[in-house]
C-alpha cells in the first residue's frame, strides 16, 4: 500500500486520503491544542493562505499522543477556528506512534530528518512535507512552519 492509498477521516468522519491531494505539495502537521507550540496554527495558517491558490495544503491530524489535545473533534474545531482563524483542513485525531499508530504516521515516520534519524514522532508539530509523487521531507516540531527550509521545499515544488 502506497502513501496515496491510506485512508483517514475527516472531523465528520467521512473517508479521505492523500490521493485528493496527488499533484498539490502537503504539509502534513501533528497538532495539539493544549501544547506550547500551539502558536504555530498561526503560521501554518498564513502558509496555507499564500500558497493555497498554487496547489498547496496543510493537513492537521488532531493527536493527543503526548496528553495535550482537547477531547472531541468539536472542541478542536472550535479551538482552531477561534484561536487561529484556521480554515485549513482538520482532520480526525489520530495516534501517531506506539500500539494504534495510524497507518499514515507509520509511513511518514520512515521519513528521515535533516540529521539523518527516522522513527518516532518527537512531539507535537512534527511536519511531513509531501511532495507530488509522493517523496517526503520531515522537520522535526521546533522547525517553525515558515523556516527557510520548508519554504524552499514548498516553493521549489510548486508552479509559478
């Protein structure tokens, strides 16, 4: 099974996968709302906002893996829309490591960062950028969304 055929769940429920997104460069975010990296919703936001238009997303997967996410999809939603402004794609929670672990964190954690370690969500705002066709580049949480790293990942794949 590919990267494009794992299926999760909207906040509603309904089925999706990445395969929506096939030609578009994703940015696929653990998030947390009750976490001190909260604030990068902001960023994440505003990266969403520039780039949307040129075949760019932000997926957020809701996960109270580390004990810091609100307790319904609701609240989440609630949360991110009044804190944030966030009008990016909030998914259903997810676990992202460990027993449980959803089938896309487990093929995203294959992933190696930038000092060559793959393996275990370190934390909450773990990003994975998923380029067309499927290569992945990770940044670990403290990279903030609009580090000059991830942006020349998202711009250098994205058309003019």
């Amino acid at each position: 099974m590919g990267l494009y055929d794992i299926t999760f769940l909207r906040m509603d429920g309904s089925p999706t996968s990445l395969a929506e997104h096939r030609d578009d460069v994703v940015l696929v975010v653990n998030v947390a709302s009750r976490c001190g990296l909260a604030p990068q919703y902001a960023t994440l936001e505003v990266l969403h906002e520039k780039y949307n238009d040129r075949g760019f997303t932000v997926l957020g997967f809701p996960s109270n893996q580390f004990l810091q996410e609100l307790s319904t999809n609701e609240a989440v939603a609630e949360f991110c829309s009044t804190t944030y402004g966030v009008t990016f794609p909030v998914l259903d929670r997810v676990k992202v490591n460990g027993r449980g672990e959803h089938p896309l964190y487990t093929e995203l954690k294959k992933t190696k960062d930038s000092e060559g370690k793959a393996g275990r969500v370190t934390w909450n705002f773990e990003k994975f950028v998923v380029l067309p066709g499927g290569e992945v580049h990770r940044f670990r949480p403290r990279t903030l969304p609009d580090d000059p790293a991830i942006i020349d990942v998202i711009e250098s794949h994205l058309p003019g």
